[in-house]
C-alpha cells in the first residue's frame, strides 16, 4: 500500500498544462513518468534477460527457475540463440519445452542461482489497476494498465475477417494521438500523392478526422479508385492533397488495418487460450517479459503486441500450470534427425528420400494454407452468424472463402497421396538394399 501511494503521489505531481500545450503534457512513455515506476519493477528486473539471434536482440525472457530455466515467446526464437542475462553474462540456449497454444518456450542455460521472478496469479487484478513491463535497466520498458481482466478466449472472442473492398491509403500513425502520420507505405494511394511523415490529417472530403478511430471508418467508406480530398497540415500550413485510393492488400484485415496505424505488430497475436488485455505500447521485440503490478508481482507473461492500444499477457496462472510439463520434457519439440554421414545409402535410396523431403515441404505449405482458409471461412461463417446474408459483399467474401478452404483441401489431398507413393518407395528401396546385402 504504502509503494501505490508513493507511485501516486509522484504521478499526481506532473502539472496538467492547458490544451494549448497538449504536448508538454505527461504520457506514459514519458521519462519522468517511467521513472515514477522504478520501485515498482525494481525486485523484477534482475529475471529479465534479452534472447539474441545472431547478436541482434529479438525478444525479452523471464528466468522462473534458479538453476537455468527461461520462459520466453517462442514463435520469436531461431534454430540457435543467445540468452544475455541482466548482468550481461551470455549463455547458449536450448529450448527443453513448447506449449504452442500459448507461443511459450521454457529454455535451458548453463547459469546457476540465477535470480527467478515470483509469479503470483493475477486473477487479483481488474481494469484500470496500473501495470509495468520490466527490463534490464532501472526503469521500465513501459507502463500501461489493464483494459479487460483474465479472461478465457475462444475462436470468436478474435477479430471476425473483414469486408476486403474498401478502399486503401498505406500509411501508420505515431502514437501522439489525433491523425499524424508516422509512416507512409512505398507504392501506395498515399505514396503516389505526396503524403509525407509528420502530415496531420485534418480532413477527408471535409470532414474532420480528430482521431485514428475516425480516419479509419472514414477510408473504409470509400472503395478502390476512388479519389479523396486530404486536407493536412504540414510544417504549420494547411494544403489539400487528391488521393487515389488503392485496393487493401489481400493479407490485410479491417482489425490489421486499425491496428497497424500505430507501431508494428507481432506476427503471432492471436489464439492464446487465456489473456490478460493491458494497454501497454510494446514493441514485438519486447514480448516474452514478465509483466507486474504495482507491487512488482510477476502477474504474467508479455506475449504479443496485438494491437494499437492492446498488447496480452499469458496470466500467471496459466504459466504456473504449464511449468512442470515444460520442464519434464514431456512438450520437448521435435528433434529432426540427420542422416549418419559415415553410413552412406545407395543411390536409389538418396533419389528417394530426396522425393520424401520434397513431398513433406509441400504437404506442410498445403496444410498451412488449408488451414489459413479455415480460419478465414471460419471467421467469413461468424460475420454471416452476426450479420445476416442482407450485405452482399459479405455473402461474396464468404463465398470466397468457401472456394479457396475446398481449393486448398485438394491441393492438400493431391500432395499427401504424393507423399504417401514418395514413403512407400523409399521403404521399397530400402528393403531391396537390404535383401542385396
């Protein structure tokens, strides 16, 4: 009680200056502020450690046991890494346990009595209580607080696919609030008329755009080749600038699309079977931390900046009920074997597990875009659940979507009987290699 006090205090103690000053005004990646929270994440911080691929820093971990053990986010990590602890001592990796549905991986380091992070269940916490993303130094990586307590997700508590027709601009926005654009994306709309980084948008077609929110249902009222008036302010002055609209990637959703107008996403943000939903501004690198309360609790793990406003934390709970699985090896990925060097195999058998290999790498791109059709028929049947058949551009999408799941389950078929006559020749081979001996 008495450290929420103190961190209130000092947060209280920033003047709010009038709206004419908007920008002096302290935000939550504001240096004072984070320093504000070096209690908070002071007992967290020594657990932190940084995974390294190739000497480049890819991803946060947290130590959860002494003698070695590491959770991190696991879609993150490479074939060989580096786990650097807080202290900057550096070990090689391995990872010793996978849970999938969850994107954790537990690894292994040669280090003892390293310093591991106590996880206490955060089921405690509500919306609203503040919460911080320790690192290695004294202040926190970030600050936030819960927008929606743990909570159980299932397949239609993610975005529903979205309606692919409307128009598309190709520019992010920086977190500064209103429309200031932080990016503008090569070879599209905004490209192609001049939109520069640091234009405000202040207007389409007149109409005022004073948020992100608004800029986007906006654009999304216009289709392909359509040609809006942008009115932005650039370097102190207004100008108006003639936009063509282009066509929104095939890959990019309505929910990618809102989202992405802030900082980068992670390529693995949904289907956790549990998260904890805070409003922390995360990096994709940032993920696999732990997260605390103010009381510096370990209440979860970081797993996925999945949104402008919305990053997930793995609950503590969860993560306490996984590790001794994680440890005993029982969720060990698989280990691909190599072939024996000194034990060449005769030509015929070499041709045929060449044709297996081959066979196996297009049957698992098969089933990943069966089940990318899946999931988006899956979400295509959802919208028309919530919707009705009334929107004409929705039944299309479904329609769609139905074609490419039965395209992609043919195309998964035909490879899988390829791959079954490559297996059946192999063993044929090598039962001929062996009478010959």
């Amino acid at each position: 009680m008495f450290l929420r006090s103190c961190l209130v205090v000092a947060l209280l103690s920033f003047s709010v200056t009038p709206l004419t000053a908007q920008r002096d005004e302290p935000t939550k990646s504001n240096g004072k502020v984070l320093a504000a929270f070096r209690n908070v994440v002071a007992r967290a911080n020594p657990s932190v450690v940084h995974i390294l691929r190739d000497g480049k820093e890819v991803a946060l971990g947290t130590v959860v046991g002494k003698d070695g053990w590491v959770l991190t986010k696991n879609s993150l990590l490479g074939d060989k890494f580096e786990v650097k602890l807080a202290d900057d001592r550096t070990f090689a990796g391995k990872i010793v346990g996978v849970k999938d549905e969850f994107d954790l991986a537990l690894l292994k380091v040669d280090g003892k009595d390293l310093p591991a992070a106590q996880l206490k269940p955060a089921k405690e916490l509500t919306p609203g209580d503040w919460v911080a993303t320790p690192g290695t130094s004294k202040e926190p990586v970030a600050i936030g607080v819960v927008s929606v307590a743990t909570r159980k997700m299932g397949r239609r508590d993610y975005p529903p696919a979205s309606n692919p027709n409307s128009g598309f601009l190709g520019i992010n926005l920086t977190e500064d609030g209103g429309a200031k654009i932080g990016s503008v994306q090569e070879n599209t709309a905004a490209a192609k008329a001049g939109l520069k980084v640091g234009d405000v948008i202040v207007s389409i077609n007149a109409k005022p755009i004073p948020d992100p929110e608004t800029l986007i249902n906006t654009i999304a009222a216009y289709k392909p080749n359509e040609t809006i008036t942008i009115k932005v302010k650039r370097e102190g002055k207004e100008e108006e600038i003639k936009a063509t609209l282009g066509k929104r990637p095939a890959n990019l959703s309505r929910g990618d699309f809102q989202n992405r107008l802030g900082n980068e996403l992670s390529d693995r943000r949904t289907g956790f079977p549990a998260i904890l939903q805070h409003d922390t501004v995360l990096k994709p690198i940032q993920c696999g931390g732990p997260l605390v309360d103010l009381d510096g609790n370990v209440i979860g793990i970081n797993i996925a900046r999945a949104g402008r406003t919305e990053s997930y934390a793995i609950p503590s709970e969860n993560v306490l009920a996984l590790l001794d699985d994680l440890k005993s090896g029982k969720l060990a990925p698989a280990v691909v074997k190599k072939p024996d060097p000194t034990k060449p195999e005769s030509e015929a058998i070499q041709k045929c597990q060449a044709a297996v290999s081959a066979a196996e790498g297009k049957v698992k791109a098969a089933e990943q875009k069966a089940t990318t059709a899946k999931k988006i028929l899956e979400q295509a049947k959802a919208a028309i659940d919530e919707f009705g058949t009334g929107d004409a551009d929705l039944v299309q999408v479904h329609n769609r979507a139905k074609d490419l799941a039965a395209r992609t389950d043919k195309e998964l078929n035909e490879n899988l009987k390829v791959l079954e006559k490559a297996v059946a020749e192999l063993k044929k081979a090598k039962e001929e290699a062996k009478e010959k001996k």
